[in-house]
C-alpha cells in the first residue's frame, strides 16, 4: 500500500500587518560601544543561530567555529558520531582553543600548555597534574557545553541553556522553507569579508528594495522592486519579489529587454516570441524550469510556480537573511565585530541542490577578504559593498537624528522592534 505523502507547500498568503508606528529609529543603535555590548548580553546570547552546515561536520574530529559578538564557539563532531558544540575556550588560562576557522583533529589540544579534551568535552590530559596542590578535577575542568540541534541540513546553536526548542525559535520557516529540501543542496560558493560597518547597518540594507534604484538601477531589468509582498512574522519576516519580470519604473514594458532574453535563452526559450506578453514570458519561464530540474534529477514538486522564478527571501532574526531562487539557496550571515560596533564580518554562501543519484559536490575553499574592494563575485554585492561604509560613517554625524523610514522598510521597522523587545529583558 503507498502512503501519501503529507503535501509541503510553502504558504504564500499575506501576513497580517502589526502596528509598529511612525517614529524615527534612534541611530545610537548602529554606532555606540554601550549599545553594542548590550546586544552582546541580552541578544546575542539568547537567539538561536545558524552555525555551519552538517558536512562542514561530516566525520569524526572534523570541526569549525564561529564568533558571536564577544564568545567564540566550536562545533566538533564526536568520535561516537554526535555533533557538539562547545565554547572554544581553555579551562586552564583561557587561551582559545581553536583559531582556524575548520580543520579536523583527534582531540581538542590547547597549544598554550597542551591541556587536552576528547571531543565529547571531557578532560583526556594535563601535564604534570601532580604540581596542582588543588587537584584536577574532570568534572570541574569538563569544556563548557553549548546546546546544538540540526534543521534543513544546518548546525544551529545557542548560547543559552534555557532557550526554547530551534523549532519553536524558528516559528513558521520550517513550515515555510521544508517544501525546498534544502538538506539536499551542498555549498557551491562560499565568502568571508570583513566590512566597515555595524552587522544591522548590513541587515537593514537587504531588508529593503528601496536602495534598488538608486544602488542597483540594472536589476530594474528583471525583477519588480514595486510589487513586493512584505510579511513580517513574529521575529522572522519575508519579501516575496517578483523576477523574470521588469519593474514597473523601468521604461520598456513591452519588449523582452536584453537580460529578459539571457535568462529566458537559460532554460531554452526565444524571449523575441514574447513582445508585449511579458507576463505570459515569466509563466513559461517557470515551466520551463521546472521541466529542466526535474529533468535533471532535482525534485521541484513541492514548489509552487513563482518559487521558480521569484526571489522568496527571508530574514532569520538576528543576522541570517536568504535569498531563495528555486535552484539556489543565497545565506549571508552578518556578524558582529566582537568590540567595534562599524565593524562587521559578512559571510557570503550559495547553495546548490545535488541531483538524484549524483554526489556531494567537494567543499569549495572560502574565499576570505577585508573590505568593500573585495569582490563577493555579483554585481549587486558590490554595489552594496561598496555603499555601506558610507552609510555607517554618515550616522556619526551630529547633522543625522535616525532613520525616517517609508513603509517600503517595514521589514527594518519590524527587525528594531523585535531587536528592542529583546534588549528590553533582564539579561
Ligand atoms: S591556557 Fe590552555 S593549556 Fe594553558
Ligand atoms: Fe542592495
């Protein structure tokens, strides 16, 4: 007897809208060391983040770490085949235990006096235990635990023993992003740069299509920056944005435009067919792609038509955004610097789906970099790049009294809120 299985669909219909009114956001939130330390204590160490992905974990000692605000943790599959997290820090003086961002190893050595730990956290060996009149005790000594779990193929962890469950963290992206299968895409691109302004200053800027005409005028080409649903959830929010499509403010409505003509040759349709029909152009558009994966060995049937053309992005409160393509998951993650607040680490990585029956691809090398002049390889990256230093120097300024934003930048309303929510609450 087959057994149906239950129908993923991602929801598309519109979230109702909460009342987050009209003031100016304060701009001390960007640029003050005292503001930056208390998203240290009261945020960053209560919210579930994502940490890496699985096959960054793949076997046994293989390990990577990540810096949130001032902790540094390390996430280390075990030698029984369970992955762990702990924080990357020596009981003996506090040296970090691990500097290089992944690597693999046979046990967690501190190299300042080669303490050493299993990697399941418990104390293997100290030299010279015998010159320690107070005892070394294993228990005492054990690494510090950080709670992990796994979803869609990610390592997600958090620093606080009492958090909920990631699943009631994550609210309704399980329900909204499953319909992807994201545990079947491998990392194709990955990038690290480090960039000269604060984590929300970078947060903010994909959190509107406002800045589209005057930062990125080309995209007006093939993407609607005018028709853009906005969802915002209880902490997590959403665009839905049309592509395959030119916008609204762009002047030639009736002809394929040249880039139309790109990426409709991509999946093997002659754009010329379609002059003054550029809607009926994105609806083929999205057969024909859905005909080409599917051919290729990548199940689409959970999706539904516009995810195959449209860009579904989501923002995971606090610093994960998403752009979801239909055959590319886009993760930019925006770290803190763990004392400047006009700094900030961007990471960069695109996912692909593996096709049925083919192999993981090899992991691709990260591409690491310091500065707006270091290239993320797309256009669009760079110009945002580029921008944000600007942005971050500007809001120093006494001539600058906050953010008066439109309603186009609710989602950047929507994230201060939840952000002050939070910063609200005894630590
Ligand atoms: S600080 Fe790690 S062994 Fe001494
Ligand atoms: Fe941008």
């Amino acid at each position: 007897m087959t057994q149906a299985r239950a129908a993923l669909k991602t929801p598309t219909e519109k979230a109702p809208e909460p009342e987050l009114g009209h003031e100016r956001l304060s701009k001390d939130r960007y640029i003050s060391r005292e503001y930056m330390e208390r998203e240290g204590e009261r945020m960053w160490k209560r919210v579930w983040l994502l940490a890496g992905h699985v096959d960054d974990v793949a076997e046994p000692g293989d390990y990577f770490t990540l810096s949130v605000a001032r902790e540094s943790v390390v996430v280390v599959r075990d030698d029984a085949g369970e992955i762990r997290a702990f924080r990357n820090v020596c009981q003996h003086r506090g040296n970090l235990l691990r500097r290089t961002p992944r690597g693999k190893i046979r046990s967690l050595l501190c190299p300042f006096h080669l303490w050493e730990w299993k990697l399941d956290g418990s104390l293997a060996n100290i030299p010279d235990p015998e010159t320690f009149p107070q005892g070394v005790p294993p228990e005492k000594l054990r690494l510090k635990d950080v709670r992990s779990e796994i979803w869609a193929g990610f390592v997600w962890i958090t620093l606080d023993p009492n958090a909920e469950p990631l699943r009631d963290y994550l609210g309704i992206l399980p329900e909204h992003l499953d319909p992807y299968h994201f545990d079947r895409y491998a990392l194709a691109e990955d990038y690290s740069v480090e960039w000269d302004c604060n984590w929300k200053t970078s947060v903010d800027a994909f959190n509107e299509a406002y800045h589209s005409q005057g930062i990125h005028p080309q995209i007006a080409t093939y993407l609607d920056d005018v028709r853009i649903q906005i969802d915002l959830y209880d902490k997590h929010t959403r665009f839905l944005v049309p592509m395959m499509i030119p916008s609204p403010r762009y002047a030639d409505q009736e002809n394929p435009n040249p880039v139309l003509v790109e990426l409709a040759k991509s999946v093997g349709i002659d754009a010329s067919a379609y002059k003054g029909r550029l809607e009926d152009l994105r609806r083929d558009f999205q057969q024909a792609k859905r005909r080409a994966l599917t051919q290729a060995g990548v199940d689409v049937s959970d999706l539904n038509d516009d995810q195959l053309s449209d860009d579904y992005h989501y923002t995971i409160f606090p610093n994960i955004s998403l752009n979801i393509l239909g055959d590319e998951l886009w993760i930019f993650r925006h770290w803190p610097h763990p004392s400047d607040p006009d700094r900030m680490t961007f990471d960069f990585q695109i996912y692909r789906p593996v096709p049925e029956g083919q192999a993981r691809p090899p992991r691709p090398e990260t591409q690491r970099g310091q500065g707006a002049q270091f290239s993320l390889n797309n256009e669009v990256l760079d110009q945002d790049a580029r921008n944000l230093p600007g942005v971050q120097r500007g809001m120093h300024s006494e001539g600058f009294e906050g953010s008066w934003l439109s309603d186009q930048e609710r989602r950047i309303r929507h994230f201060h809120h939840t952000l002050d929510q939070m910063l609200a609450r005894e630590p």
